[in-house]
C-alpha cells in the first residue's frame, strides 16, 4: 500500500496532535500516524499554562478545555509536610495564586492557567484534528524515511497484520516522544545527557478531601524520615482529578529501575506519605521513568521537522513539558501552511529551528536547576541530619525549638522554600518567548527592551518585534475581546489606529500583490473598529497612533513601524516579503 499527503506527522502525543489540529484547521493535507491504539493512558503533563491556552483559544478548543480542567484556585498551594495527615512545614503560593502574582497573569493574556492532565488534553485536540479532515491511523509504526529534493518517503508498519505500507509527504513531523525514531533516523546531533536518575510513577484512587480540601494543591511533598520513599524519605502526591486521582512520585535506584515497583511496595509508601491507616485505596498503575537533561543542537534535517519531547528531554518540574511540545507546534505549522500555498520560500522553515531551539534549551535548563532547589528544604527541615530515623526526627522536632539553632533553621527553610518560585511561579519562562535574530522577523531600528525585574520570574509584554503581541481588552463588534483574538488564525494582522489609513491601504495592496492574507484592524476611540476601552492598548503598544504593527500567524510581532509612511506599501510588503523568505 502506498498514500500520500502534504505533512505526515509520526505520533500522536501534545506536539503531534496539536500539529494535525492546526495543520487540518489551516487546509493542509495531513496525515498522522501512532504506534499506539490510542492516545495518553496515563496522566503525566497536566499543567497547562496560559500561553498555551492561547494557542487552544486561536483553534477554537479553549471552552472544552476548560470543561476538563482543574481551575487555577485549586493549584494554589505548594505544601511541604511529614505526611497529609501529618505536620506541615510550609506551604508557598504557586501557579499566579499569590495577591502580587495574581495581576500579572491576568494581565498577560485573556486565558487562566489550569491544570489538565494528558489524558484529557490530547482527545480534545486529536479529536479538533479529525474532525478537521486530518487522517488518522493508529498501531502504526514508523520505521525508516529517506527524503530528496521534493520530499519525504517513510515507511510504516501496521501492527495489526505486520503490514508494512509507504507514504509520500512533502514534510514530516517527528512528535514521537523522547525515544525518538525520526529524531534518530535524521540522526539529530544532542546535547547533555539521559538517565541522570530514575523514579516511579503509582497512578492510585483515594478520597483525600478531608486531610487537602482547606489547601487545594497540585503537589504535596513529603519528606519522612525512615520511609520506604524514595530512598531519603522525599517523595511527591499530584493531584490528578480533586480529590479522589492521584499520582505519587519517588526517586528509586536507577541500577534497579527496570524491575519497576510491585503493587505491594507502592501501598506500604502511600501508606506513609498520605498519614491515613485505614483511608481505602487502590493502586491502578505503576511505571520507572528516568531523569534527562537533553536538547537538540537544531530541530531539523531538510524537510523532516522534529517537536516535542524528541527534542526537549527534562525533568516535569516548572510544568512546562507539554507546553512547549504545544507551542512547538503552533511556530512550525502556519510555516508548513506557507510554504505549502505557495506563500512562502522554504527557507521560512528554517525559523522554526532558530527560534524554538533557544526555547528548549531554557525550559531544559530550568526544569533541572528546580531539581537542585529541594535539597536546601530536605536540610533545612532535618531530613538529611542523620540515617537514623529516629534522629533525624529529633531533628526535625529541633527546628520549632525556641534556640538559636531552631532560629536559624527557620529562617533556612523559609528562604529555602522561597526560592520555589522559580519553579512554581515562573512567569517569565512561561510566556515570555522573544524570537531574536530571526529571519522570519523584521528589525525597526530598536533596541531589545530590557528586563525591569526577574525575566524568569515575571512577564515583561512589548511589542519589540520577536516578541509575543500584548494582551489588552478591547471591544470589537460589541464584543470584549483581546488584541490577541484579533490576530492569529493562520493569517498575518496589522493593528493600526488614528491617522493609519495609508497602513489599512498598504496591507489590502501587500496582500493581493503576494497572494497572503493580511486582515488590517484599527485601534482607538469609538469609530475605529476595535475600541480601545480602558486606553490600555495606547500605553502597551509602543507606538504613535498611525504607527503600525505586523503581527503573524503565532502571535508573534513580525515588524512594526512607529509613525505612518509616505511609502507604506513599499515597506509593508518589503516586510512581509523577509518574513516569508520571498526574493
């Protein structure tokens, strides 16, 4: 058996299913292809952010994930304590729920951070993608490709019957997963290194309202001296669904990591970590998993395009695995979707790599220097003091103690449980992607803005092209919407107000000269035709009035220029033309 398609994308996780959503939702042929029967069985990636929730509202699927979501209140609290229904040792706000933090998400963009776990996640965007016109097969496994100058050849096996069948593409996407057989096929160079460490993952049912509903939380870290958790006596419980689905996480011997956890092994450390003898539960799963700290050099090798944890390999904390397996996917597709129409030279594509990779290679950074963050706490609390059990619960009971020690320990783990926010609250990381030294983005002269506070730790909005386009609430059609509603959708947006009558002229001429779509809006007072309710796109825009701002399919600003032109549509369509790689 032989197919053909315009992009065959290999899996059908975050990255290769929101990859067949957009592509479908932008008119593109697509094909999509899983060794597996179906999607997620267990729920790893569930915290989702609001850049991504951005991408989900540009696709029309943000109502239905919210439906399936644990809302941002009840993410609020990290705890620290022996047990759940033992001594707490302190807790830190987390996720934008802290009265300081609070503003700056709901600031930053017009979705909420929630939490939804990947078996919720990736129907609703499979689905999206077949309804859409994307053709799907599953338990088929990918297992070489060779590609020329026209595209790619890859061949499958149907696991059902053995079969092996080809499909003919013009690009492919590799979306399967850490161990990667496109990534390995293209032979994509990596840097760092896997296997660090090793821990388990028990999926477990248990009705815990009463020891956490009064401080609703994702995570809930034990530290318990003489337990059977991992090895120190640290380990984690996640929420999956308040308050009855769980998953609890403890570091294991990495040399023993294969002969996984029995059942048996998995109650006697939940027993412990919750506190709560006689509370039923029932262990539905357990899995090893190992520790990486691994990204690719460059995402690509010709018309193969690699996405996801295939290139990006960390541990979850930050939460933003998923995430940026999503976002991966929303930088690359409107670019396929270009080039394919014959709006774009195939050099467009090589922006994806360029402004992706930097992005991978931070959140892999980031999620491993949160690992180094736990052992001041451990210290700090007396969990490390000594091997002994018993006295390191002495010393743990020293820390209340009114000395000159206990003082100091305090004043340790306090500063020590702080420092968690840059892993819990980091902002900055989340949604604040600048695409620097991109072909695929028009420099005006200006120079990069700078960092007013912790670029980690917090949001900085600009319209400084590579930057992702502000959000500010405006009404459009006796509608409040945000400026990022007004843009996206697979086609580029110039946002002008007052005075810009030469840019709305200048981006109907770019548009049928280069056969792109380009919807110009303008912003201001009553009359323009999206009103600038409360002036706050006045202040966030960085530009005058009849000034303009180009911004592309993802979001992101491709150019802007900060008054009206005489030669408006020279230099629109110049720009439009760097972007899109057209000579």
């Amino acid at each position: 058996m032989h197919y053909e398609t315009d992009v065959l994308i290999v899996g059908s996780g975050p990255s290769g299913s929101a990859s067949a959503a957009l592509l479908s939702t932008y008119g593109v042929r697509t094909m999509l292809v899983s060794r597996f029967g179906w999607l997620a069985d267990t729920p790893r990636a569930h915290i989702t952010n609001q850049r991504t929730m951005e991408v989900l509202r540009d696709l029309g699927l943000e109502e239905e994930a919210v439906s399936v979501s644990s809302g941002q209140n009840l993410m609020a609290n990290n705890v620290f304590c022996y047990s759940l229904a033992g001594e707490e040792f302190g807790r830190i706000l987390s996720w934008g729920n802290h009265p300081l933090r609070k503003a700056d998400y709901e600031l930053a963009s017009p979705t909420a951070i929630c939490d939804i776990p990947q078996t919720y996640m990736e129907p609703i965007l499979f689905q999206a993608a077949s309804k859409r016109g994307a053709k799907v097969r599953m338990n088929s496994e990918f297992l070489s490709l060779e590609q020329d100058a026209e595209g790619v050849t890859a061949t499958i096996r149907d696991r059902l019957n053995g079969e092996t069948y080809t499909v003919r593409a013009k690009y492919l996407i590799g979306a399967d997963g850490a161990r990667s057989t496109v990534a390995d096929a293209i032979a994509l160079p990596m840097e760092g290194k896997t296997g660090l460490s090793a821990s388990t993952n028990v999926i477990f049912e248990c009705d815990l309202t009463r020891h956490v509903q009064h401080r609703p939380s994702v995570l809930y870290w034990v530290l318990q001296p003489g337990s059977n958790i991992g090895g120190i006596g640290a380990g984690v419980l996640r929420m999956v669904r308040p308050w009855h689905e769980w998953q609890a996480i403890w570091g294991v011997d990495l040399e023993k990591a294969e002969a996984g956890v029995t059942v048996e092994e998995a109650e006697t450390a939940l027993r412990q970590m919750i506190g709560d003898a006689d509370i039923p539960l029932k262990v539905k799963s357990t899995a090893v998993w190992t520790v990486n700290n691994m990204y690719a050099a460059n995402y690509s090798v010709g018309r193969v395009f690699c996405m996801g944890d295939a290139v990006h390999k960390h541990p979850p904390l930050n939460g933003l695995g998923s995430n940026t397996c999503i976002q991966d996917a929303f930088n690359l597709c409107w670019k396929l979707a270009a080039v394919l129409k014959g709006q774009a030279g195939e050099a467009l594509l090589d922006t994806y790599s360029a402004e992706r990779q930097p992005v991978g290679k931070q959140i892999v950074t980031r999620a491993n220097r949160s690992i180094e963050d736990y052992p001041p706490i451990f210290e700090a609390v007396g969990l490390l003091a000594s091997p002994d059990a018993s006295e390191a619960n002495r010393h743990i009971a020293a820390r209340k103690a009114p000395t000159p020690e206990g003082k100091e320990r305090r004043r340790k783990l306090y500063a020590a449980i702080e420092r968690k926010n840059y892993e819990f609250n980091t902002h900055g990381v989340e949604m604040g992607q600048r695409y620097r030294g991109s072909a695929a983005v028009v420099s005006d002269g200006t120079q990069e803005p700078a960092y007013t506070r912790d670029p980690e730790l917090f949001f900085h909005p600009t319209t400084w092209p590579g930057a992702r386009l502000p959000h500010v609430w405006v009404e459009h059609g006796n509608r409040r919407v945000s400026t990022l509603d007004l843009c996206g959708h697979g086609r580029f947006t110039l946002l002008t107000g007052i005075g810009g009558e030469g840019w709305v002229a200048a981006a109907k001429a770019a548009s049928e000269a280069l056969g792109v779509e380009v919807a110009a809006l303008t912003i201001g007072p009553s009359g323009c035709d999206a009103m600038d309710i409360y002036a706050d796109w006045y202040r966030a825009s960085e530009i005058e009035e009849d000034g303009c701002i180009l911004v592309r399919p993802d979001h992101h600003v491709a150019w802007r220029a900060g008054t009206s032109s005489a030669s408006a549509e020279a230099e629109l369509t110049a720009a439009l033309k760097q972007v899109l790689a057209r000579a």
